[in-house]
C-alpha cells in the first residue's frame, strides 16, 4: 500500500534534460532501420525453439531459476510496494475502440454490492501479458506448434494458463526518458541498445539472465501532452535492432508502458517486429500497457532500478493473455 | 513455474486420517452455534472503524507495514512458487450458475491469436478478491460510508482500485484437513478456534499482526467426491465464533477455498456472518474460492506453513472485486 | 428482401430544396423556447395515468386496437418491405462510446459459425425501442410506479417483456427534411408542429389514434457530412412544444433517426424534455437511432407516407429496451 | 397486444388424446432411419445452389414474392398479434449450459433506467433465427461459398444482415402434438411427412411456396413435465425423411420449438441432417427455440392455422443468427 508520493517527483528527471539540441543530436546518429531480410535471419539467429525441450511452452521465462528468485527476494530492503497497472480501461479513447465494459450486478436494492466486467485483453489500453500463442509466423507458434492449434475455442498449446504459478524474479527499470534527460519519449520514437545500456550504466546494473526488464518511454505522460492518438500512429518503444540484445541478455519477460515494438516499426513489411521475433522465435513474454510511472518515481526515491518483481495472470484456459498488475517490491 | 508435483502427495495426508470415529467425537463435541445478538456484540467489539482514520479505506491491510513485508522476503528460501487460483470457470454447474464467458476475437484466419472475457467476479466459482465495499449492514459499509456510495455505476468508496499497488506478506498455510487427519472437510462442516490453533501447532508457527491466513477446506477434493451442488446448501468454512480470533490476531487478509463462511452459516438470520463482521466491521479483506491444494503440497513438500505471498489485484476503478491468483513465494 | 433501391433517389428530394434562404427565414420565425414551468405544466395537461387503468404498463399502445390492426393491414398493395434498423454499432466513434461487442464462438476449426454479441441497448447508437421504465421524474415511473421498481436486477415494472406480442399497427413517415426541401437537418435544429403538419399534408395523410409515426431528420445523412460527434452536442429532433400535439394525435409510439428530443433541448434545465414527458406523462414508446433513409426511399417510390409496420421486441424480462429493427410493409 | 389467453386452452388438446395405445401403434409403424447415404444423395436432389443466381445469399426465401406478401395481408381478419419467442434465457439450465447475461447500466442512483445485455444466440435456449452462413458442409456454405469466408471476425458471407428487410409471408403452425392427439411429444420423438400432412389437413390448409412454417412439438411443456436436460439427450424434430416434402413444398423458413432436427438425429454419422441439408443444400433459414404455445392456443381460438407472420432480425454485419420475436398477426 505504499508508493503514494506523487508525480512531482518526477519533475526532478525533467530538470536535468539539457536541452532539445541533445535529442536531436542523438535521433540524426540512429542507427538505420533493418530491412525484413534482416529480421528473418533474427529469425534463425535469436531462435530458442527446442533449447528447452521440444514440448516447452514458458520460453525465455525458463532462465528464471529457483536461485534467481531467491536472489530476487534478497532485494528487499525497504519494504515498499508498486503496482504497474493502469486502471482497465472502460472509456473510448482515440487509443481504446473497444473499451472494457464494467457493470454492476447488486447494489444497494440487492443488499450487497457486486460488479461484473468484460474485455478483449490485447490491444493498445490494457495492462497485460501475452501469451506465447498470440503471434504466429508463417503458420507456426513458438517452438514449432502448427497455428492449427489455435482455434476459436482458444488456443490449445501456449495458452496463458501454463503461468499460473506465476512469474517472480528481479526486475529492472530502464526508464528511456530518463536516460535521454526528457520528459518522454515522442509518438514514434525509436530506443536502441545504447539507450539501454545508457539506463543500464545509470542505474549500476546489468541486465542478466532472468530478469523481468520494465521498459519506460513515458507513454502516458506523453499522451497527456500530446493527446490520445490511435496507436497505429506512433507509439515510442524498441527498434528492431534491439532484438538481439535481448537474446544475449536472457531477458526472461520484457514489459513496457506501450507494447515494446516502436510504431511505425520502421522496418518495412514487418508491422511488429518485437512481437513477432521475440514472442514467436524466443519464446519472450511481454508485457504490454504497463502503468510505469509509479515505478519510475520510486526507482528515484529508492536510488536504485532493480528489485523483486511478481506477476500473478489470471488462469485463463486456452487463454492469449491476460490482465495483469506486475507488483514491484523494494 | 515450480509447484509441479502431481496431488499424489496430499495422499500422504489422507493416510494418516485414523478413522470416521475421531471426526464424530469432534463434531458432537462441536461448540453451540452463535446468535444474532452475539454477531450484533461482534460488530461493536471487533470494530475497526475510525482505527486508521476516518477515511481509511485499506482496514486491515493497515497491519502490513514495510517492516512485515521486508521479513516476509526473509522468508524465502527455496525459490518455489505456487499460485492459488482456479481456473476461470467457463463452464456452468450446480455451483456456477453464470459462468464466465472466454472468446476469441482473433485467430488463424486474422494472423493473430486474441481473446476476450467476461465476468461477474463474485460468487462461488471464480477465485477473487473482495473489495471492501462488497458487504454492507443496515446502509452502511466500512468505516461507516453510506451504502448510497454504492450505485449502479460502482462504488465510490472503498473500490478494488484502492489495492493497486498488491498485497505483500507472510502468509500462512491452516490446512484444516490435515489438521483434522481427513481428506476433506464435509460440505457445510464448521471450523473452529481449535482447528485453526491445532493447524498453527502443527505448523510451528502463531499467526500474527499483517499476516495472510491461507484457509484450506479441501473443497474442489470434496467436489470431485460429492459432486457439485449449490453453494447455498453446504460449504465448509469458518464458524462465526472465529471472528474475535480474527481480530485479535491482526490477520490482514483472508482467503479460502470456499468463502471462509460455512454455510449454512449456523447463525438464525446470518446468512453470512463472517463475510459481513470481516469485511464490514474489521475492515478485512476476504478471497474467495481459492485452489490451495497445489500450496498444501507445497506446504508438505517444504515442511513449512508460511511463506512470502503476493496478490496483485486487477485496477478496476469503483470495482467491488477482482480476480486474483496469488503467488506464494517459498 | 426488397428495398434495394440505392440513396440516390433521395437526390430528388435535394433538388427540391429551393434555397439555404427559406431555411434562414423559417429559423427565424421559430417559436421561442419553453420553460420548465411549461414542461411541468405538460406533466398535468398530457397525463395518461390512470387512463387505461391503475395496472397499465402499455400506455399510448392502448391506442392500437384490433380494428387498426386490420386496418393497418389493408395497407398492403405492393409487398416491399423495409427495414428500419441500423447495423449494430460495434465500431466506437464520438457518437457511440461503448460499442456493441461482436464476437465468433465457432468458425472453421470447429466445424460451424457461431457468434456472441453484447450491448448496452439505450444511448446514441443502437436501434431501439425503450421500454416504460427507462425514464424517471421525481422519483417516479409511468403510471405512478415508484422508482425503487427499478432495481439492479431490472425493471420490476414496466419492462420491455411488456411488448412481448409485438407491436402491429399504421406507420406514418414523417420526412422533416423533404418537407422543408432539404438534404438534412443540421445537429440541433428542432422541429415544431408546423413541420409535422407540413409533412402530414404533403403525403396527404393525418396522424391519428394507434398510429407509429417514424420522424426522419436525416441525421444519418448529416453525420456523413459534418462527421460523427457526441449527440449532447447536437441532434435535430423535436422542440418540446411538439408534445402536445404528440397527445392529441394519440400518437401510438414515435420513431427516430436520432432520438426524437432536439439536443440541446431549448428548455432551461431539461435535458430531454420528449422523453421524460412522453414516456413518464404519457406512457409513449419511443424508438430511437433508426435508420429511416432507406423507408424515405421506399416512401417516394411508392408515392405514399402511410403503411403496415411491425416491430418486434426481444423478450427481456426487466429490460429497458430492446434492440429493434421496425419492417414496414407497403 | 392480445393473445393473454391462458395456457388452458390447450388443456382441450389433451382431452382429445385417446390413449397412449394410439401412439405406440404410430411408432411402431414409424418409417426406418434414413442412412448417411441417402442424406448424402438430399445434398444432390433437394440442392438450391444457384437456382437464384451465383450470388445469392437467400435461398428459399426468394420464394417469398411480393404477391405473396399481399396475400398473406389479406389473411388479417381478427388483428390478434401473438409473439413467438421466450424470454431471453437468463437461468444457466441443464439446455442453457451458457445463459444470457442481463445488467443494468443505470438504476435510480443515475436518474434513469438502462440496461446491457450479452448472450450467444445459438444453442438450445434462445428464440433465434439462423443465417445461412451458420452451418457447413465438407467445407463448403450454401450456394458454395468457402468455408475461408467464415473468419473469426464473422461470415464474410451469408451473414444475418441479409435479412435487413426482414421476412414477411404467410405462416402456417403445424402442430403435431394437436395433430397426434397428445399434450407433447417426447423428448427424442421423430416427426415424420405423415404427421405433418395429418396437420395440414386438420387446418384445411395445404403449405405453399414461399410460407412460413412454424413446428410445434410442445418441448416447453414436455420441459415443464419431464424436466430440464441436455438437448442432445432428446428434442423431438423432424426425421430426417421430411426434407424432401420441405423442398417439394417450398417452404421459406421453418421455424420449430425445439431445433427442427429431431435429437439424436436417427441417422448414423449425421448429427443434425435438417441443419445440414436445410441450410447448405437448401438455403433454408431456421429458427429455432421459439415459443409456440401462446400460437397454438390462438389457432385453436381464431379456428384456424394460418396467419400473416413478420420476422425482423436485427442487423449484425457478419453475424451468424439474431434472436428474434416472430410475429403472427390474425
């Protein structure tokens, strides 16, 4: 139940941007965008199908071993708690067409009070994390299984029930903005591995084998300057050219405050390239819509960008994702 | 993702029970049922209203404190987790008359696996989370908010978004069964002090201020024996006569396999006496028809009743519920 | 299976329309506004309480008798039939918030087509008809039910079931844009009596006791053109001071392309004075949201504004409306 | 609005039945099951594709001209109205293992009524009318459309939006348990070209091209006696012998109480031969689940079994049914 201090702490990143000239410097030296033949040969180079077993269904979170949760738990020092959800998103929005839809069910004529809700989990508005079955490519799922198995009575392999004991390991904070020194991250803009390891560098740590990495590019903070905008249209995130990053790190789940892919993907003739490639050839869990200025905040209070991470789905049969609330624990 | 050892092991429980003999001396020497005026006195001298403020809105969740959560990671020693929900039950029964709907929005023929589910969290199906507005008595909630905070589009007090940043803790383990050397307790059987003490003897361990009490019927085994049937007609669960023992205790969250009230409750005019003094007068959070027959294993497994355990709510703004799996950290 | 006429016959009716100057001279001698003290008066004056009986839950239906049923039915000379419903709204736009969920529970891989859908019926999007109960005014309903009828379990009085039998009786179109020779009306222009008698008297017909009169504004035409926007924003629809004459007709029930009240409404202080008075006063079903262009079509092609309608409700006990899809027959 | 006469009037069809001797003496002399084999030759000999053209999209109801619309105007005598659906099926049942979800948006604490509602239209419970795309055959939907056209985001094909216009025609009930003397047919109790001309015949009325056939087998009161059960276990229906007579006499729609097949079906290998050959082979539309009771006892009281009928679907693009309240006036 902690976590309260407002968002005026973060007022402390926004002072230490230097100035605009910075960012413009840094986008004119981006690394240029891949082509598709290059995130096909990712397809063969990152690959992690049979490197757990043939009828593995957890993928990357398999680097999450007993003695990296153990580990996790000794980050606890302060005894303080946050949560990376935003509240589910019941209102129309440029960014939410289908909201989810809360109604109650007993009231004060029924003596109790009850509530019932309804939603279609994936999307650009809920905090959630995929299921491995919710990318295929070429007409083929994580690890080989054919896409025949996935039907409308759900999906019959890599359904989000194989996590219901629930992911817990050490979490790490890159908080892009704050590596950039602005506010957040523009519709659209790209990160690349020297942000990361620029976030890495500023926060003493490195990512390592079974970490859950929280991924920030100040997407909700943007939206309240920038307005609500179909997501289509740009959302800031990854560039494809991190994907390899990723593998060698052993990042065991990826969450973001937008859906980790940079949009537009600027690789042409691949819509998403983070979710394709890591969630069809690495077996990578994401976690997309996470609510990570609450984290951002304490990472600064705390003076540190790594601590105990627990993600609990829901057990949802057949299911592609689920909503979920990852709760951090300093 | 441990937790994987088959039930098999409960079978060690199962052998120690001495015999049907032992269970009837225990039920014919079963303290007196309570009356309506004794639940009336509870609401009086268990009351937590106005202890943490008069606009409190977390009741007991107060007796976690950062000091509770830093030691509950202390606990971790194996890196075992185990979650403790069901699954969403998608199919109707005797005892889920409205089952939860689970749809696919996207499949092979759109290149992507979606979903979509609804769902009327409470009930006697679905494992959840109470919000503290769930319960009212004679037009009034927790901390004396009025009932009329409760209307059609929600309720204005004491909502499940007030949970957002989880519930961190020691929990604890009282597996009523094995207490009592049976398999299960009987549908409708009441579970008193002495049962819950004798699970804490045998566990070696007292429970204290801030703790989540795990409270083990051994329902979904009785439903697999007896069969489904409306909750309303037998539901083993606390008797009433525990609520003081609640209180003194400091338990900060409760949760069971069925809906920690034993129906029929035992109480003339109390359909559900613990629900309402729990939530209403204490200010104490109930989750609901939890699967803890994966932790008893673990419980046996690990020789030890308590362990770290996180419970991450859904942020369902004006909620009175959430669907929870909680994650039990050993 | 007719009606397959294209819109462009409704061209005939644009070049018609003489100039934007008649519509300038007519806006200005519009009558003035009500007041709420006028409405209120309407709430004495227009009363069908009681009329038909202490127990009534049809009100202005009871003007539909049997003879006007058969009358209705002698109508019939061409068989064309047409629809007067939109397609369920399950795009979100500014006019429609909370889209209607459409959804597969069956396709290819499991060997037949099934589908889900789900809608919140009243708002600005959904072809309706609202049942009695959907409107209070001080605290009570139609008839003089008392509100606390109305509970979070549904109506337990005057629900949509009420119409079980359907409704069959004379359909009258009232084309405001043709009468006043133009395209459409703009958001928020109101009509007044004159134009209702305009109409009547170009299609040669009177609005009398039983009949359904439909209310063309043209609003679907207009949002092709201005583009969607929140309806509180602006709707053509009726003036208040139409409401008499809604009475003295016995206008049976009143259908819309938008929702027959003008929005805004022109009445200090009352939101949608057409429906409180209308439903609550005088127990007159309305049907809103329809789609009244292709009955426009068929109305000029067949050289008449009268004809055979029937609407036929969804039975759901409780309800405050139901989905409706109007067929005139000509 | 009419039709309130009590179920009572059938009570004069009971006493009319002779003796359970007669009935054992029709199924005895029952015509055998038809063989998968000579279902499969109904897919040659009864077919309808492109008897309407390559693009039709619906098949027999182009048997519905518009003479004959004026006809079945002509049959208006008495303006009795009778609906034919139930109410929507809000109770889970053994036959409603998925039941309709019924909520209110707004009671008093908003200042007015709404509601949403939610439901899978197919199955055993709800009055619903089936579009053509609803069942297919070896890959293939009526008039040879692919199955490819049937995605998880609808029916590209054949969806209920063709209906928009609704049905209008001359209906005719035939109602077996009258005809046979008996209070219902048994669950499992075929029906057979016998009994529907025995039918007729006691209605001095003879089907025509283009009616609209409403079968009654009495399930609601079999249900009311014999209780609630899986539909599998038993519907009375057609025997799979009727489709000839059904495509002989050009019926345009056939609506049934129960599913029109006769459950379990009497042919091995075929689940539901009416389904198969009436939708794919004949562009038949079904409806089934209605409610005929209220239609009987008006055709005992009115002396007669035809009536002028209007079906008003609702309008889901790419839907696969829309539940429907079918009207017949008199």
């Amino acid at each position: 139940m902690s976590g309260g201090t407002t968002r005026r702490s973060l007022d402390v990143a926004r002072h230490r941007r230097e100035d605009a000239a910075r960012r413009e410097c840094e986008m004119t030296t981006s690394p240029p965008p891949l082509s598709k033949r290059e995130i096909d040969g990712f397809r063969q180079s990152l690959s992690n199908w049979g490197r757990w077993g043939d009828r593995d269904q957890l993928g990357t979170l398999n680097h999450i071993t007993a003695d990296k949760r153990i580990a996790s738990a000794r980050l606890v020092r302060s005894g303080r708690t946050v949560g990376c959800a935003r509240s589910l998103a019941t209102q129309a929005a440029a960014d939410n067409p289908q909201p989810a839809v809360h109604l109650m069910v007993a009231t004060a004529s029924e003596g109790w009070a009850g509530d019932y809700f309804a939603l279609a989990t994936h999307g650009f508005a809920t905090s959630h994390i995929d299921a491995l079955c919710h990318i295929f490519h070429e007409g083929t799922l994580y690890n080989g299984y054919p896409i025949e198995r996935v039907t409308a009575h759900g999906a019959l392999e890599l359904g989000i029930q194989e996590l219901r004991h629930g992911i817990v390991s050490r979490g790490i904070l890159l908080d892009i903005p704050r590596a950039r020194r602005v506010d957040f991250l523009e519709p659209g803009e790209p990160i690349f591995i020297a942000d990361l390891e620029r976030a890495e560098s500023d926060g003493s740590v490195r990512v390592e084998p079974g970490d859950v990495v929280m991924l920030r590019t100040g997407r909700w903070r943007a939206r309240e300057v920038r307005g609500p905008r179909p997501a289509g249209e740009g959302l800031a995130g990854l560039d494809a050219s991190c994907l390899p990053w990723l593998h060698q790190r052993g990042v065991a789940a990826l969450g973001c405050d937008g859906v980790s892919d940079v949009l537009p993907s600027r690789v042409a003739d691949e819509l998403l390239p983070i979710h394709s490639v890591a969630i069809v050839t690495m077996g990578l869990h994401l976690l997309d819509n996470l609510q990570l200025d609450d984290l951002a905040v304490a990472c600064l209070e705390e003076g540190r960008i790594e601590f105990h991470v627990a993600i609990a789905p829901l057990i949802l049969q057949h299911g592609t994702a689920s909503p979920a609330n990852p709760i951090a624990l300093f």
